[in-house]
C-alpha cells in the first residue's frame, strides 16, 4: 500500500495542474481493494466530497495536505483496539450481577457501556480492527450489541486469569495475523465524554509506542481520589511528538486520603486510567522477560490457534496461568514506559455508585435518578437513586448524601462516600455462599 500511495505523488508532482488526473486516482482505486481498507476508503471518499472544491483552486499546498492525510491513514493501517470486556463490576452490585455485569447494562443512557465503548471507536479503528476479549457467559449478549465486529475477533477465555493474560493473549494473536501491529488496550465500561480529545491522544499515544514505548494515558487528577492508582511521570521524552510524553517514574498503589492530598498537590501525578498502547512486539518481549511461563503458554496457544487443537490448547494451557494484572505483572518494572497527561477527556471509570455523580447531570438539588421507577424528592440533596420497575415509586424525605438502589431482589442503602464498600459486601456474600444474591 505504501509503494502505490508512493507512486500516486509522484503522478501529482509531475502534473501539478491535472488535480484529478486519471493515473493518480486509478492507483488509489486500486490501493482500496481487500475488505480491510474498504473503511479507509470510505473515508478516502467522503474526504474528497468536502475537500474537492479547495483542491481545485490549483494550490500544491492542498496536494502536499492531502498527501500527509494519506499518509496517517497508512500509518494506522497497522493499528488495533483490544477491549478487555470480562470483568464483573462488583462495585455497582446489586445492578451489576454475574449474569448482568456492568458493561452490559445502560447506566448512563439508551446504550450499554459496552456498545458506548465500541461506538467511541468508529472513524479510528475499522470493526476488522477490533478485538474483544471476555468469558464465554458474555460474549453472546455482545455479539448482539456490537454485531459489526467479526465473530473471528472475539476472543474467548476459558476463566479469568487477570489483564496481563488478557494483554498477552490479544497480543499474541494480532501479532499472528499482523506483525507490525500495534494496539490501544480499552476496558469496556469506562465514560468519556470528549471523544475528539480521545481519538487524538490515542493517535499521539501510537507514535510514541511506535519508538518500542509501553504507553499509557494519564488522567489529570480533580480531587485526592483513593480510589485509583496513580503515574508519577518523570523527564518529557525528546523525540518531536506532537503531544507531551513523559517518562514514568513510578506506578502506586491505590492510596489513603493523607497520601493522595500529597500526591494531588505534588503536581506531576496522574491517575492511572487503565488505557494501554503499544506494539505487540514489544509488549510481547516484557512479558517474556518478566512473566516467562505466560510468555511460554501463550506460544503453545499461538501455535494451536487455528487449528482443530485450538479450544484444547487454550483451556489447558489457560487453567494453569496465574492471576495477575498487568500492572503488577508487567508495567511496575517494564524498561521503558511513557505517560500521556489526559486532562479534558471527561474520563470515569464508572467504578462505584458514587461516580454516576461526575457523569449524569443532577436536578437543581444535586440529585441524580437513573431508572425506570418515579422518584419523588422531598428535602432531599445530593442523592442518587436507582430503580429498576416502572411499577415502582421511590419517595425521599429529608435525605442528603445518599445512594439508594432498588432492584427486584435486593435494596441497597448507603451513604454516598461509603459506596466504595459494596465490594465488601459482595465478598461477604460469596464467603456465606449466598449465590442468589450474586
């Protein structure tokens, strides 16, 4: 592709009045012709529509424009989404339930956080350059929410072993089917709201993993949450990006209120959002250099992939992993790492009850509904409250401060900074066996 958009320059340098000379658009006609770059060529199209009118004013300036235009669409040629898409969101229990896990739910809106995931991709990454990783259980439920994307391109695992498996997995496929490819690892359940900014950071985000860089995007802190972890990021990376880059110089745990003041205040810590970019290649190498038995395992399934020994591979070889993230597995000591600072997204990892606050817009009074049942609100300040029967009326009176959430099995009350518990109560649950309530 790269020779053929070569060669279509060089036809527009040497017939610089001939803006759309038949030679140079019958090497582009020809460029588009696999399934992979018939979304490039939309693009192609609908560009040429709204740009065609200026480029027929004669300027060599908008041929040299087009040109470049081309060539990042040849450089994310090579370019992929992974979205990891098993987890069970056991901090918006009891809505989100094995069966119903919070990326399969429409919290926020008429679309699930799933399909907003994949939505949020459209104009960057064709559906053949998506990859979706989840558990079997899932994996029906968003085939059908998200049936653009090739059955081919979801990748089941057989148990939940940790997103440093998931990584290496995904990685270990798209390096099969590509060996130049890079990937932009996305959990399925997180908000953002400029997605402009988002396509942005992520094209700037693979530039810089194009220099063997295992990039992350760092959320501009707003308050000392103890919530996530957090980047600490060192000297800016040279290079001529067009988007700051940093080196990090530390990964920490999650912190308690004392610690996060201080690194709130510091200035030069980040939130860790959980968003991966790299080269496969490279991703691959520091996990065989730091998690060697995943590495190994994960070159008997390649082997096997496509074959007839594929689904024994796997779940033989996928049973005895050990769980691990692949921040504790492979980021905290990885050789070279960056960060990009992410202010402005409107980023939430939709991670506890608490954080629908910061994503849907609240009444006069600070409340926020979310539901199919009525609310009536009497003296009531700062709450959110969830139901899920239309046949239901939830009244308050007098309550501040609150979370309340009405499902048909289970009533949750709680304060609102004291939402972060649930997953206590979820463990609780599970060690007194009581499944139906999970």
């Amino acid at each position: 592709m790269e020779a053929r958009i070569s060669g279509f320059w060089e036809i527009l340098r040497e017939e610089p009045n001939t803006r759309f000379c038949s030679p140079a658009f019958d090497i582009l006609a020809n460029t588009f012709t696999d399934s992979n770059d018939c979304f490039w060529f939309d693009i192609f199209r609908t560009w040429i529509l709204d740009v065609g009118k200026i480029w027929l004013l004669g300027s060599e300036f908008d041929i040299y424009i087009f040109t470049l235009w081309i060539a990042y669409y040849i450089k994310m040629e090579h370019t992929y989404a992974v979205i990891m898409a098993g987890g069970g969101g056991t901090r918006l229990w009891p809505v989100s339930r094995k069966e119903s896990p919070k990326q399969l739910l429409p919290l926020l809106g008429k679309e699930t956080l799933f399909q907003s995931t994949v939505q949020r991709l459209e104009n960057l990454f064709p559906p053949e350059h998506i990859l979706v990783v989840t558990v079997e259980d899932q994996a029906r439920e968003m085939r059908e929410q998200a049936p653009s994307i090739p059955e081919e391109n979801y990748l089941i695992e057989p148990a939940p072993r940790g997103t440093a498996s998931v990584v290496g997995l995904a990685a270990a496929i798209l390096q099969k089917r590509d060996p130049k490819a890079a990937m932009a690892v996305l959990p399925s359940d997180h908000f953002i709201r400029n997605r402009d900014l988002f396509h942005y950071l992520l094209r700037a985000a693979f530039d810089v993993a194009g220099n063997g860089y295992l990039v992350t995007l760092g959320i501009t802190p707003t308050h000392p949450a103890t919530a996530y972890g957090y980047i600490q990021q060192g000297q800016r990376l040279s290079g001529g990006y067009n988007y700051p880059a940093y080196q990090v110089k530390s990964f920490k745990e999650k912190p308690n209120e004392e610690i996060a003041q201080k690194l709130l205040r510091s200035g030069d810590h980040s939130w860790n959002s959980g968003m991966f970019i790299w080269r496969a290649d490279v991703i691959l190498k520091e996990i065989n250099r730091q998690m060697s038995e995943l590495h190994a395992a994960l070159d008997d399934i390649v082997s096997a992939w496509g074959t007839t020994m594929q689904d024994k591979v796997l779940k033989e070889r996928w049973q005895a992993l050990k769980v691990k993230t692949v921040d504790y597995g492979i980021m905290e000591k990885a050789e070279q790492v960056a960060v990009l600072p992410a202010g402005g997204l409107g980023w939430s990892d939709v991670g506890s009850w608490e954080s629908l606050f910061e994503v849907l817009l609240p009444d006069m009074n600070g409340n926020v509904v979310t539901n199919k049942s009525g609310h009536l609100a009497h003296e009531t300040n700062n709450t959110l409250v969830y139901g899920s029967s239309s046949e239901r009326l939830i009244v308050t009176i007098g309550v501040d401060d609150m979370i309340i959430v009405d499902t048909e099995d289970i009533l949750l009350v709680c304060k609102s900074d004291q939402s972060q518990s649930v997953r206590d109560i979820v463990e609780h649950l599970k060690k007194h066996r009581q499944e139906k309530y999970l």
